[in-house]
C-alpha cells in the first residue's frame, strides 16, 4: 500500500509526460534539493538501468541510488531509490485525459535496516515533505519545454 498518493492532469501528450518520468536525470529540474543525477550504466534507459542522484541539503550532500524497476511506455514508470536503509519505490502511471494527460504518483517507504524501521513513520512524514507537489513541478518543468 502506497504511503502517499498524487495525482495531476497536465496539458501534454502521453508521450511527452512519459519520456520525462522514464528519465531519472530529469529530477534534478524537479527538486530544488537534487543538485546532480549521473547515469551509472551503459546504454538506452531501460529496466535496471542505474543513477546516482545527489542532494544538497544546508550542511551536507546526501547521495542515492536510484534503479529504473519497471517501464511500460506511455503506460507506467517505476523508480526505487536506495540510501541508507530506505527504499522509496516511486509508481508512476500515466494515461490519456480528456483535458491532457492524467500521472498518478504512488510512493512507498521500505525500511531495510533495524534504524530505519524503527524511524519509517518519520521517514514517511519526510518524504512525504519532500514529494508533495513534485507533480506540479514536473508540470512547470514540461510547460518550458
């Protein structure tokens, strides 16, 4: 069960939402935190495709890992990040609206060490925090485009 859910209908095609969301090295346009996200494996963007994303926070960089999990164009992309004992898997699905295009964000927190599952409710508040309204973002960020 996703820990939170956000959803938004945007004024561009499917194909254009999609791309953006497929493309991890996008995030940094879509977090003011995020001050770089680097390509780890070769090749086309695909499933199991790999970025190390840095984020700036006031008095040190955090890095993550994040891991193209599934892709069904124009249809879903799901992302995972993984840093320091959570997980946060991102479920994009994306289908056609009548005014545009309709993205639904599914997140969900996995704790992986004992810290971290003892801390999951306020890792959840935080990353909760940090996501809400990133769709907007996404939004203004493609309305440039």
């Amino acid at each position: 069960m996703a820990d939170f859910i956000e959803e938004r209908v945007m004024d561009k095609p499917v194909e254009t939402v999609y791309n953006f969301l497929a493309d991890p090295v996008n995030r940094q346009y879509i977090y003011s935190i995020v001050s770089d996200v680097e390509k780890l494996t070769g090749g086309d963007i695909a499933v199991g495709s790999r970025f190390r994303e840095m984020r700036q926070f006031s008095n040190r960089k955090v890095g993550s890992e994040i891991e193209i999990i599934a892709l069904e164009p124009s249809r879903l992309v799901t992302l995972k990040s993984e840093a320091n004992g959570m997980n946060v898997i991102y479920r994009y699905t994306i289908e056609k609206a009548i005014d545009g295009t309709k993205v639904k964000c599914e997140a969900t927190v996995e704790a992986t060490k004992l810290r971290t599952k003892l801390m999951r409710p306020a890792l959840v508040k935080m990353v909760k925090k940090e996501d809400t309204d990133h769709l907007l973002y996404v939004q203004k960020e493609l309305d440039k485009q």
